[in-house]
C-alpha cells in the first residue's frame, strides 16, 4: 500500500551561492525522496496559488528572504513519512511546507511527525487541509552559529535560540524576536556552525559538501544506518556531519594534529556544558590574568604601540609563573632563516605560547583536547605560514596583530556558547549523534578488516604537482611544536609520511599509466617544476595503494565519494602562457577504476573566487571534481 502523499514546498537556503550547491542540493533531495522534484523559481508566485500557505506569517513565511536568484526551492507531490527524513537530513533545504488533505491517515502521519521533530515541526488544520511547516535540522544548526557569534555568555545562546525557533516557527510574534529571526537567518556563513571551526584548516571540506555527499552516498540505505569512513579526514568535517545525521562514522589521518583536530571536534558537542564554562572562566582568568595582551606585536620588526619593547629590544617581562619556565621551545631551522623570524619576534612568540600551554596544561582533562586544539588554532592564526610555487620550500609568514593569549581567550569564549549551543540543539532536535572516531593511521595500510564500511567520503591530498600544495606538516610546525606532538627535527619526517610530500627518492616511473607518466616527463623537463616530477609519481602509485586499500575495506555495494580539485594548469610566470594542464582528477578516477571501483558519476563543482584557501593565489576559476563510485556487489 502506497503512504499518503502532500504537496511539498522545500525552501532553498538564501544563502546558496553557487551553481555546484544547487546541483549537489536537487541531487541529493531526489534521492532522498525517491522522484524528481521540480525547481520553483518565485516563492511568492508559488505562495500565491496555494492559498493556505498563507497561514504561515514572518519568518516563516515561504516568501521570506528567499534566495536572492531562482530557483528559491523545489516542489515535489511527496508521501508524509518523507517529512521525518527530509528534516533530519537535507543539507541545502530551510522549511519545508507540506500541505495535504485532512484524512485520518494524514493525520495520523502528521502526529507522528511533530512527535519525531518536536518544536521544530508545526501544523495548522484549515477547512479540508492540513498545513504542516518544519525547519531543517540543518538550518537550524547553521542559523546556532549566529546566536552563538551574537550572545554574550552560554545562557544567553540558550535564549537567543529558544527565541529565534519560535519566531521561525510562528509561535513568537514578539516584534524584537521576530528581528533576531530575521537576522539570523540572514547569516550568510555555512561553514563554521557546530564546532567545525575549531581550528583553521587549509584544505577543509565545506562542511555542506560533506553532508550532501554522505546523504547522497546512503541513498537508499535505509534497512540499517550506514558505517562511514573517511581514510583522509583531516579536521574531521566528515565525521562530524555523519555523526550529526546519526551515523556512526571513523577517520584515519596520518597527521597527529589533524587527529587531534578531529577529536576535538567531536568531543565538544558531547562536552558538559557547566565543566565547559567552568574550566573557561579559569582559564579566562589566567590569561587576562597574566596580561596576555601585553605581549602582543605588530610586527615582526618590533614591538607596537601597545607593547613598548624593553631597552634591550627584548619582549617585555610579563608576571612571573613557575609553568613559563616549562620545557623549553625550539623552532625548526628553516623557520628560522626566514628574516622575518627576528630575534625579538621568537622571543614573544615563546613566550606567547609558553604562557598559553601553562594556563590550558592546568585544565580539567575532558576539556584538554578542545582547549589545546584551541591553542593550536591560536599559534596557527599568529604565524600564518604558506608554502609557495614550485616544490623547493619556500614559504610565506604573515603574522596577526593579536597574540596567541588574546586569540586563545577569544576562543575559549566562544566555545563556551558552543557547546551550550550544541546542548540546545542537541534536546531541541532529539539528535542521536552517531559515535565517531579518528585515530592516527596511514590510507596506504588501513587498520580495518575487509568490507567494514558502506559508505566512505574523503578528499585525499591533490597532487604535489599542484601549486603550494607540497606540505601539510611543514605548514602546521608550530602548532605541533607548542603542542609538544612533534620536536623541531621531526617535523621533517612527519611531512614525508604523508601522501604527496616531495621526497626526492626513486620510484618506478614503469608502474605510470601512460597519462602519469606524460605529466611527470614533463614536469622533470621543464627545470622550473623538475623538483615535482618524483614526489608526483610518487604520489600517483601511493594514492594508487590508498585507493586499492579503500576498496578492500568497503562492503560491496558500498559507495564512496572522492573530492579532488579537478585540474592544475601550470604558466609561463612572465607571460600567463598555458604551459601544460594536469587533469587531477582524472588521474585518481582511471586509478579508482583500476582498482575495482565502477564510477557512477563525476561532477565539477566551481568554488567561489574569494575562497583563497582553496585556491592559493590563483587567478582562474577553480573547480573541484566530485567522483561517485561503488564497489561492484
Ligand atoms: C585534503 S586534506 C583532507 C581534509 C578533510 N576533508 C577536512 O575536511 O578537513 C588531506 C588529508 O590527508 C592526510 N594524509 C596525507 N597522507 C595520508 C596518509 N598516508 N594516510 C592518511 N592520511 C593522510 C593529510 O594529513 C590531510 O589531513
């Protein structure tokens, strides 16, 4: 027997801006559903043929600040269950409103509904129909990170978010949080709510992707939750987003910080929220304490206005602390050849950092990876360190203006209306946040047995080749080094355990396909790129053993989701000429191919022009290439 159907309306986010997201948004919505849905380019026209959508007032209103460019949403004739799972799990959608006739049947499926969803789930009987309006649970999580950003402590995130839902569910009609509704759902950010900014992160998935992709990946999968893996998870962006829609998911990084990253991640949704403002108000205090401030600099020259420097050129003496004295910090060499690591500016920076790991060492041990993480992101924001053009490690520092203390008091604030968020969310969505892990682990040998896993999303380092691209660790040395994971001299052999690294030693250029091996004669032809032509042969015959290894542990039928940039054009640098274009991600699906896969679909999404993480001083647009594949069952 088929399931009572409605009308439904999905309203898009306003706040999509690319044609990729859309994709990704009408992709993923119909396999949610089962059928095709049919784009609505005018909300308010829509509205206006549907007369008892009109019950819905404010923000929660269908015409409300819609997306400024059509399509504003889908329409789609849907059975009622869908609801429960729509909300759950659409990644682009912000309301949906379904309106249905009032049977018994459809009643009762209503009920059923606002019984699952709670608050976020309203319905009104009309003469004959029923209207229903629910908010996704992913809006809702976004528009959390603009209470958060906005509140000014743990309680008051707590109300702003219990007034901005019920001003967006209609059931608010207080003028001041009505605003707030509007406001937040303004925000245009979808890229920091729930902890997934925990710490800066070259290279991180838009936490979106992550999601439509698992989503689209677990279509169909309904018997029983899918099991994710993610064998490159860096900052954890994809345990997250599975954990979030309930699924139990583990990552392996090579990277010690990544996995700390990741774990910190995790944990701090899980985190209680009295502990947390707890530890936070202590740790409040021993930074402001010490005048964490008064050590800031400018630049790398000398000390600010702010921070007079001493007679000597030396940082000034900050209040004595026996922990200061701690282990002594000792920067890698080739850091310290750049000239702009003066004398004066290593001297702060110890300091800096020393300070800050004594106030977090102190902490309560459930709040430590969230607080060291925190630390790291600190350092990592004071000394911006980026790995520049051909491959023979050169690199660029920039430095902030604040300190590692004043960064890291900033960020333990925050954190502390995030996880009350996260605790808000957690009781207002009735989440059951799947279990998720990251362990430190190497994609070329994966620790799990064979056909562990149904559902596997990652994106794995891109080609060496590529510009800047060369190395992951070099780039977060001091964070490892003030964190006490790696001394100076090892920060050499972490970068070189990691795929893509330029190690220089031979590989067997014969095991190339021949579209391999024609990029790297070129690259070692050309004098400028030949210090790549050996790491990137290298990394085409590791990632070919990553992806021999991904396919062992998928369970057949399984799916996986590779995320590449899609190609790398190298120029003459006088000229702009187009010397050569390497098609990246066609290498890694003729290697996913071979290793067993059947690639089902490969889609380019085009990144916006201001993401500079994602494209380093580039002047074209950029795309990434989605691979869908399956292991044959
Ligand atoms: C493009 S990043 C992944 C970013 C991730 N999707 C996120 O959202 O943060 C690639 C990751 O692969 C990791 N990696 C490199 N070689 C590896 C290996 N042999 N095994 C596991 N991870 C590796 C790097 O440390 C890096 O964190």
């Amino acid at each position: 027997m088929t399931a009572p159907t409605a009308t439904v309306l999905l309203k898009l986010r306003p706040n999509i801006a690319l044609p990729g997201d859309l994709w990704l948004a009408r992709h993923e919505l119909e396999l949610l559903l089962g059928c095709a849905v049919e784009p609505v380019p005018d909300l308010a026209a829509l509205a206006s043929e549907i007369p008892s959508l009109a019950v819905w007032q404010g923000p929660a209103s269908p015409a409300a600040q819609p997306r400024p460019i059509a399509p504003q949403g889908f329409r789609v004739v849907a059975p009622l269950p869908a609801l429960v799972a729509l909300a759950r799990r659409a990644t682009f959608v912000q309301d949906v409103y379904a309106v249905a006739p009032d049977t018994s049947a459809h009643a009762a499926l209503v009920r059923q509904a606002a019984d699952r969803l709670g608050p976020t789930l309203a319905w009104k009987r009309l003469p004959g129909e029923l209207a229903v309006h629910l908010v996704t649970h992913q809006a809702l999580c976004e528009v959390s990170d603009w209470a958060v950003r906005h509140a000014t402590g743990p309680a008051d995130t707590v109300a702003l978010l219990g007034q901005i839902l019920s001003a967006w569910m209609d059931q608010n009609p207080d003028p001041h949080a009505q605003r707030l509704a509007a406001q937040a759902l303004a925000a245009r950010s979808a890229s920091s709510y729930l902890s997934h900014d925990v710490h800066n992160y070259k290279a991180k998935f838009f936490p979106r992707l992550a999601r439509a992709l698992i989503n689209i990946c677990a279509a169909g999968d309904d018997d029983h939750p899918p099991r994710v893996l993610d064998p490159f998870c860096g900052s954890g962006t994809t345990l997250l987003e599975a954990s979030a829609v309930g699924m139990d998911a583990q990552g392996v990084d090579v990277d010690p910080l990544s996995v700390l990253i990741s774990q910190a991640k995790l944990a701090a949704l899980q985190l209680d929220g009295d502990l947390l403002a707890q530890e936070a108000h202590r740790a409040l205090e021993r930074l402001q304490g010490a005048g964490a401030s008064s050590t800031a600099l400018d630049t790398a020259a000398g000390p600010s206005r702010a921070a007079p420097a001493s007679p000597s050129g030396r940082a000034p003496a900050g209040p004595s602390d026996p922990e200061l004295a701690g282990p002594p910090l000792r920067f890698p060499p080739w850091l310290l050849k750049n000239r702009k690591m003066s004398a004066y500016l290593v001297d702060s920076l110890t300091r800096e950092i020393r300070h800050a790991r004594a106030t977090v060492a102190g902490c309560d041990p459930h709040v430590r990876p969230l607080f060291h993480t925190l630390l790291s992101d600190a350092v990592s924001r004071r000394v911006r360190l980026r790995f520049l053009g051909t491959g023979v490690g050169r690199f660029s520092l920039t430095f902030s203006r604040a300190s590692v203390g004043e960064m890291l008091s900033r960020s333990v604030q925050r954190y502390a209306n995030v996880v009350a968020a996260g605790g808000w969310l957690r009781q207002t969505l009735n989440m059951a946040w799947g279990s998720a892990t990251a362990a430190r682990g190497d994609a070329r040998c994966l620790p799990h047995p064979a056909g562990q896993f149904d559902i596997l999303v990652t994106s794995p380092p891109y080609l060496p080749a590529a510009s800047g691209r060369e190395s992951y660790a070099r780039a977060r040395a001091l964070s490892l080094i003030a964190l006490g994971m790696a001394a100076a001299e090892d920060v050499d052999d972490l970068a070189g355990s990691s795929i893509g690294a330029m190690d220089p030693s031979d590989v067997d250029l014969g095991q190339l396909t021949p579209a391999e091996g024609r990029l790297v004669s070129w690259l070692a032809q050309d004098p400028l790129r030949q210090p790549k032509a050996g790491p990137t042969a290298r990394y085409f015959l590791e990632m070919r053993r990553a992806l021999a290894e991904m396919h062992r542990v998928l369970a057949p039928g399984g799916r996986c989701a590779l995320v590449s940039g899609r190609q790398s054009t190298f120029y003459r640098f006088s000229t702009r000429q187009v010397l050569q274009v390497a098609h990246s991600a066609e290498y890694l699906a003729e290697e996913s191919l071979r290793a067993g896969f059947d690639i089902r679909a490969t889609h380019d999404l085009q990144l916006a022009k201001g993401n500079l993480n994602a494209r380093p001083r580039s002047l074209d647009d950029y795309y990434e290439t989605i691979i869908i594949m399956v292991k044959p069952g």
